[in-house]
C-alpha cells in the first residue's frame, strides 16, 4: 500500500472524526452568545466584514474542535457587524436596540482610526459610554482611547497602542539623550488629560527614586518645567499668548499632544517665537503628525523634529478583527471548561429599549477572562490589569528632507526591552543633539563681602581667580544697608578643675556621711548580733578580731578600691550586707569617674545666657563689673534690638566694633562679655576659632529668613526658588552648610551634650539598693539566730555524711562535735585568770592534778601486774598526747605497750619507783638506789626526770 494513500485515509478519518464530534455538539442545547462589531464607514469596511465572517465558517469551526472544544460544547457563538455611516447618537442607540439588545450580544467589538479613516465625530464616544453604562465587555481599537474618560470601573479592553505607550517612548528617548527637563504643550484634543496624567505619572516615580543606587551609579530624574494647555490650537492669539510664556526660560525639549490641524498652527508660531532653532527640540504625539502619506511632513515643521507613531494601515485593522475574534473565543472557551462558573454566571443580559435596562453584572466574569487571555500568535498579546497592552511597538519619526520637501524617516523603535535609535537630523541641521538645557546664563549678581557667604581675595600671580572662584568688583560698604540677621550669643570659655562638680553637695554628704557610717554600723550591729560572728561578745576576740572602727575600715577600704589589709566579719548577715555596698561602691565609683573626665577635660566656663531676655542683657548694671555686650552698628540686628528693646541698644551702642572681626577679638580679650549678631555668620567664626574657645550660647532671637532680590515679574525668582527648593529636597544646602559653616570646633553647645553635675535624685537607685540591702541583712540575722537556735538540733540528725560541708564550711563547722569542743576551749580561755598570783595558784591546782593522775595510773598498773603475772610491759612516752602552753591536756590514753627496757618512764625526785613498772608519761620517783643513773636517752629538767625522751624532742611538747 503506497504512502499518498495512507495519507489519504488518515485525513478523510480525521475529517469523518471532527464532523461527528461537531454533529455531536450540535446535538447539546448550546447558549448563542454574540460577538457585536461596530466600525465606521470606510473602503475597507467590506474587507473587515470578510475577515471577521471567515473566523465564522464551517470551516474555521471545524479547526477549532482540537483547541475550542468546551466552546463548541456549551455556547453557539455568532458575530453581527454594523457599519456606522453617520456617528449621531441616533444611529448608535439604533443599533444597540436593533442587534446588541436582540442577539444576546455579551461582547462589543469597536474600531476608531483617524489615523488611516475619515475623521469621526465626538459622539462615537457615546458608544464607549454606554458599554460602560450596561456593563458590557468592549473590546476596541482606538487611537483616541481615553482611559480617564472611561474611568477605572470600565470593561474595556484596547488592542491600539495608547497615549500612555507614546508617552513612556517619549520618556524613554528623552533619558537616552540626558534631556531631564522638559515643558508639556497640549490642545483640548482627545486625550489631552491621559497624556498629562502619564507624564505626571512617570515623572512623580522619578522623583522618589534615590538619588544614587546602591552600585552609586547617579539616578536619572525628570522634571517638568512647564505645562501649557492651549484652549483652541486653531486660534493663533491663543497659542502665541500660551508659547509666549516659554520664551526667555530654560525649556529647551516640548512634548506637543494635539490633532493634526492644530500642531501645524502651533508650530510656525513657535518658528516666529524662536523656538524651533537648534537649541530646541519638538516631540510630537501620533495625533499630532500630518493625515495623508505616511512619509511627508508639513512644510513648517522643523528639521530634527521627533513624532511617535505606529503602523494604521489595512493590514493592522485586519490583524486587529482576527486578534478580538481570537481573544474573544479563547476567553469563551475557558469559561466553558469551568463547570461551576458555568453554573453560576449568566451569558444572557437582559437589555431592552423598552424598559428599564439592568446593569449586566455578570459582565464582570467574561470581562477578567478577556482580560486574562494570552496570544502567542500572529505577535504576542498580553494585557495590564487596566485592559491595555502590556506589548507594542512604537516608531521614532525624524522630519528631514526630502526630494520634494520634508519628510518622515523612521529613526528608531520602541518596545518594551528598550529603545534604538540611529540616522537622525538634529534640529536646523546640527551635527550633534541639543544639550537639552540653556547653553550659558548672564545674570549680574550683587552681595555683600561678608564671610562666609563672599570671601573676597585677590588675584593670584598670573593675574586670575584661583580654584572655584570667579573675578568681580569690590565697592566701598554703604554701612546703612541692611542684612538678615538671626541673634544668638557669644561667650568665653574659661577652665576650671574642681574634683567634686560630679556630685552636688547634698550627694557628697549623703554618699561619705550617711552612707558610710550607716552602712559601717550595720554591718557591725549585724556582726556583734550574729551567733557565727562576735555572738554578743561571746566570741574570742583573739580569734576572731571585729570592730567598729574596723567596720568603718572596710567599708573605706571598699568605697575607693583601696589594696590595704582588712578584717572580713563571719557573719551571713553582714557578710551580705558588705557585698550590698562592694556593690554599690562599683556604681558609686563608675559614675563618679565617668563625670569626673567629662569635668576634667571637656567642663568650659562661659556665661549661660538665655537669650536677648536674659537679665544681664536687659540689666547689665546689676553686676559687678557691668555685663558688656554689643554688634555690628547700622545692620539689622542693630535696628531690630533698637526698636524692640530702646534702653539695651542705648547701652549696647557705646561698645559697638565697627566689623565681625574687631568685636571677636575683643571678645576674646575679655572687652566685651557677648556678641550679638547672625547665628550663620557667627557658626563660621565659631566654627574655625583659634583654641576653639567661642561658644554659641542662648536662644535665637527675631527669626528672619535669607533673601534673594530680583526684579519685578523677573522670570528667574520661580526658577531659583525651583532650585533651592530641589536643593533643599536632596540635601545639598545642608551639605554645603556642614562643608562651610561648620569647623573643627562646636558650634553650639547643645542640651544633653555638656557636663552636669549630679544630684541625689540622679543617684536614687543606688541608695534604695543600699537601705534595701540593710532590711534584707536584718532578716538573714534573724533567720541565722533561728537556725542556731532550733534548727542546726535537726540538720545535726539529718547530715551524716558531712554533705552541709560541701555548700558551707561554716554550716558545717557548726554541726560537728570538734567544733563544740573548740567553742568550750575557747571560752576557758576567755575566763583565766587575769594576774600573776591567780596563775600561780591555778598552776600549782594544775600540778597537783597532774601527780596524782600519775599516781593514779601507776597504782592501775600494780592492779593489773597483779592480775596478769606474765606481763612484763610497760607504758610508753607518747610524744602525740602533748599538753596545751596553759596545762590543759588535749589527749589522755593508752598507746602500744612494750618492753621494760624502752625506759619510757618519766620520774620525779623523792618518789619511790616501783619495780617492773610500766608507766605512762607523767613525772614519777626514780629508784632509790644510789648507783642508778640517767639512762642514755632519757633527760632532767628543774629536778625532774624524763625517760624515753631524745634531744631532738621539745620539752614544751613533752609538757
């Protein structure tokens, strides 16, 4: 079977599979929706209705099964065309009766091109008005859209390029050149509001740009100079008056909107105002250009002049009928596939010329999927939220000659990537693009030689200005001539190295009178109270060595950091308390540092003064010696102190210098106490002072603004405020202000930012820490006495293992029986015997009690001799059982016995030794027999024998 044939079944098995689909959907009851168009008479007008009703074949339904076919399902969708002969309000409300009302029409197709068809009336726009009025969905192309004549609620979607496209082209050219100023000149021509209000639009988002980016690349800004509507464009009084106003100012590029007829009078009466030389440039709307062939211009355009413009032709309107059939079926077809919208939204208006006319509110729906829609071909389209193209193509025009006169020759496009541009005449021939602003102003500027504002110097070697500074003349000052002034006051600073200005009086006494002694006592009520501390003096003194003078040491020592020795209390109440004023002491002596640099190094001296109302001003009389005080005679800070306070400027005159210089050197000598004069000029001397030894002090007095003089109805004054303003915006009269005015030295001394001396309120929260830590060390006394008195019975029984120990050494100590034992020694030790015969008679006691504990043991080693026979040891020097330096024995008791030649036996002159004695360390008889002596090893001190005992063992510890 050959190819061709297979081919040929496939496309009849195609054909045979569409039609019975399509039979298919001709089977469903199907809603007739209706596609209205509207175009006005013209040659072409046959053309379009062949293309419109070819999208409406058999045929072309049949190729839309595989693309369109929930449209085929669900809706029967037609096309009506009216052609609009007359444009009288009439005729379209005819047909609107006639076709819109009766087909169930849910879409509105309309065509305005004056660019390329006749002329239309304004009342086409009734058409416009009453979709609107319906709700109606519209979709149109008009080169005279107005989407503010229309309003922001309307269903309009425009396929045409708009005025806002050719306004952002405009822009967008205007910026390739680095053309930022421009004037606007439009007529009451369609259009006019929109042209202005995208401009305004454009303009408005320029200006809230940064003014660098990040990258620090500078920001392009527009700004319009001036905006000149013309009432009647055909009226040459009305346009001459109008551009008359342009003459003489910096507007260099003008944007013309107006029809066709109205830029050919506005422009020769721009040739015969001089405004269309080569400085100028005139862009011109699509509106504006000449009606006829495309390519020839008028004859009094000028060379180099710019219109945008776009394709108008037969091709474009042919494009834009299949573009609304497309976009319209493909916005129905989406509708179909969506179940539930179906389900929920009316395609049948209810219009009637008849009877009231409902608002169609389900128009909404069709309208936002019209405007949803999206076409890849022929050329992309795509739309904004208001319903215009978000894609366009806009030509640059250039009028140049031509062979039989002027032309149009397209020198670039626009598109929404960007803008090209390439073979342009400039205006009158120029070989290079106007600089967009005034090739150089003449102004004649007079001013006043008074720093900083004029510094006068003069010329250098060669005989020329130096570095940013331009030549002119100097007059002799006329000293009646006036100035802005605005008056604070100068003062002289002097030193002063007062180590207590951190701190008031009152704060002095309070902080090293109350508090230290307050706080010294408490800690040493807290001590003597404490059961760990001195006890109410039942602690040893020699152990534990606390008093007030003590008290008062640490808390000196604390207060000022110094490295000396003190003596801790052992109390936890006190010990508490001590930390509370480390504490304190640290915020105590941050602060008073901190203050004490500030006064130090940067504390002036100078003469406070509130202003023009301050009592030494108004009263110089009243001190000693008289407060002096004066300014520069003959200016306005003279005049104004000499009409608003008569009695100061009398006094004040007597001390007047004759210039800013003299008086700030009398100031500094101390001739004069204040200065009086304009803040600005006084900020520059201030600013750049020789020791920086002048300060701004006091209030500003008689506010008055800097003035620029000009001429009467001088068309400089708007421009230069234009200016300062700007200037003002961006930040530049502040800039020149910190670059000028200012200098190394301060310029003022403002609040917050000078030294003060601190009171009792300032240091507030510090004393109720303190008087805090106080009550709280109170109750840790009382929580300490209750522990010893009834709880350490009970932490006694329930620590074993010695674990209270391990989170205090003191809590520990207190639980134990050593520590009891060490407490009882200590108080012998406090209650012996305070003279030389009660000591003497307590050691003697003391002997005695030794003897017979001797006795004692050996009369215990007979008994057991006795009763073990076999036992021959005897009791051993034990060096460990050692007795105290005041007698008391710490330990008594046996040790290991051994042999009777150990000679461990200590003996005492005139008492009998027994034989085979083993003895404990005590002072004992020696034997009898003469022939006995001393064995080696043992010793005799003060009569008595001690055995056992090297020499290289103490006696003090054998006692």
């Amino acid at each position: 079977m050959s190819t061709p044939f297979l081919m040929k079944c496939i496309f009849f098995a195609v054909i045979v599979v569409c039609c019975c689909d399509l039979r298919l959907a001709q089977r469903v009851p199907r809603k007739v929706v209706t596609l209205h168009a509207l175009v006005p008479r013209h040659a072409i007008v046959r053309d379009l209705n062949r293309t419109i009703s070819v999208k409406f074949q058999r045929s072309a339904r049949i190729r839309l099964v595989r693309t369109h076919r929930n449209l085929l399902r669900q809706f029967d969708f037609r096309v009506k065309f009216t052609v609009m002969r007359f444009d009288s309000p009439e005729e379209i409300l005819q047909a609107f009766c006639d076709t819109t009302f009766t087909t169930n029409t849910v879409t509105l197709f309309h065509i305005n091109n004056p660019l390329f068809m006749s002329s239309r009336k304004a009342s086409n726009k009734y058409i416009n008005q009453l979709a609107h009025y319906l709700g109606l969905p519209m979709i149109s192309w008009d080169s005279e859209f107005s989407a503010m004549s229309v309003g922001n609620s309307s269903r309009n979607i425009q396929i045409a390029p708009t005025l806002q496209h050719q306004s952002r082209a405009m822009l967008k050219m205007l910026e390739n050149y680095n053309w930022s100023d421009f004037s606007v000149v439009t007529t009451q021509a369609a259009g006019n509001q929109d042209f202005l209000w995208s401009l305004r639009t454009v303009v408005h988002e320029s200006q809230k740009q940064a003014a660098y980016t990040a990258a620090g690349v500078k920001t392009f800004r527009y700004k319009i100079l001036q905006e000149i509507i013309i009432s009647d464009g055909r009226n040459e009084t009305d346009v001459h008056e109008e551009l008359s106003k342009l003459v003489g100012t910096h507007t260099r590029v003008i944007l013309l909107h107006s029809d066709n007829l109205e830029s050919k009078y506005i422009l020769d009466e721009a040739a015969r105002l001089a405004l269309t030389t080569k400085e100028y440039v005139w862009i011109l709307t699509s509106a504006a250009m000449t009606r006829g062939s495309a390519s020839v211009a008028y004859r009094g355009f000028p060379l180099g002049l710019f219109a945008i413009s776009y394709d108008v032709g037969k091709n474009v309107m042919r494009e834009a009928v299949e573009t609304t059939v497309d976009i319209w079926l493909s916005a129905l077809n989406k509708m179909a596939g969506n179940q539930t919208l179906m389900q929920t939204t009316s395609l049948e208006p209810v219009f009637s010329c008849n009877s009231t006319t409902q608002y169609w509110k389900d128009g909404e729906v069709l309208y936002k999927h019209l405007k949803d829609t999206v076409l890849r071909y022929p050329r992309r389209t795509e739309f904004t939220d208001e319903g215009t193209l978000k894609h366009t193509e806009l030509k640059i025009m250039n009028v140049q000659k031509g062979t039989l006169g002027k032309k149009y020759v397209e020198v670039g496009t626009w598109t929404w990537k960007g803008l090209s541009m390439k073979g342009i005449t400039w205006s009158a021939g120029a070989k290079n693009p106007p600089k967009g602003k005034p090739e150089r102003y003449f102004l004649r500027i007079v001013t006043v030689e008074e720093h900083p504002y004029v510094i006068f110097r003069p010329h250098d070697h060669t005989g020329q200005c130096g570095h940013e500074s331009v030549q002119c003349r100097a007059y002799q000052r006329d000293e009646n001539k006036t100035r802005a002034v605005r008056k604070p006051v100068l003062g002289f600073d002097l030193w002063c190295t007062a180590c207590m200005e951190p701190y008031d009086y009152p704060s002095w006494a309070l902080i090293l009178v109350f508090s230290v002694h307050a706080t010294g006592t408490s800690i040493f009520i807290f001590e003597w109270l404490s059961p760990y501390g001195l006890d109410q003096g039942h602690a040893s003194m020699r152990e534990h060595k606390f008093s007030l003078f003590r008290s008062f040491w640490l808390i000196w020592a604390m207060l000022f950091g110094a490295a000396v020795s003190t003596d801790a209390p052992k109390g936890i109440s006190s010990r508490f308390l001590a930390n509370l004023w480390a504490l304190f002491a640290l915020v105590f002596l941050a602060s008073y540092t901190a203050n004490l640099a500030a006064f130090m190094i940067t504390k002036e001296e100078y003469y406070d003064l509130i202003g023009i109302d301050d009592n030494r001003l108004r009263n110089p009389q009243t001190t000693k010696p008289p407060f002096k005080f004066a300014t520069i005679p003959n200016g306005t800070t003279d005049l104004s102190i000499m009409a608003n306070h008569p009695k100061m400027h009398q006094y004040m005159k007597r001390y007047n210098p004759p210039t800013i210089e003299l008086g700030i050197q009398q100031l500094k000598k101390q001739e004069l106490q204040a200065f009086i004069y304009d803040a600005s000029v006084l900020e520059y001397y201030v600013g750049r002072d020789d020791g920086c030894k002048l300060v701004i002090v006091g209030d500003w007095y008689a506010r008055n603004g800097y003035g620029i003089g000009f001429p009467k109805a001088s068309p400089w004054m708007e421009q230069i405020n234009s200016v300062l303003l700007e200037m003002q915006d961006v930040g530049t009269i502040e800039k020149l202000q910190r670059f000028w005015l200012a200098g190394a030295c301060k310029k003022k001394k403002k609040k917050g930012l000078s030294s003060h001396t601190l009171g009792i309120l300032n240091f507030t929260s510090a004393f109720i820490l303190l008087g805090g830590g106080m009550v709280l060390g109170a109750l840790l006394l009382i929580l300490e006495h209750m522990y010893f008195r009834f709880g350490r019975k009970s932490l006694k029984k329930w620590d074993k293992k010695g674990c209270c120990s391990l989170i205090s050494l003191s809590m520990g100590k207190s639980l134990t029986f050593e520590q009891s034992v060490m407490d009882a020694i200590d108080f012998a030790k406090k209650y012996k015997c305070k003279n030389p015969i009660c000591e003497t008679q307590l050691w003697k006691v003391r002997h005695e009690l030794d003897l017979a504990l001797i006795k004692i043991d050996a009369l215990q080693k007979q008994l057991a001799e006795l009763t073990s026979p076999e036992d021959t040891a005897i009791w051993k020097y034990n060096p460990d059982a050692t007795r105290q330096l005041n007698g008391v024995s710490r330990r008594r008791g046996r040790d290991i016995i051994e042999p009777a030649d150990s000679n461990s036996v200590v003996a005492d002159e005139g008492a009998s030794l027994p034989q085979n004695d083993n003895k404990r360390t005590g002072a004992v008889v020696p034997p009898s027999d003469p022939s006995w002596t001393t064995p080696k090893g043992n010793r005799k001190v003060d009569g008595k024998y001690y055995f056992g005992v090297d020499d290289s063992v103490e006696m003090e510890s054998a006692f």
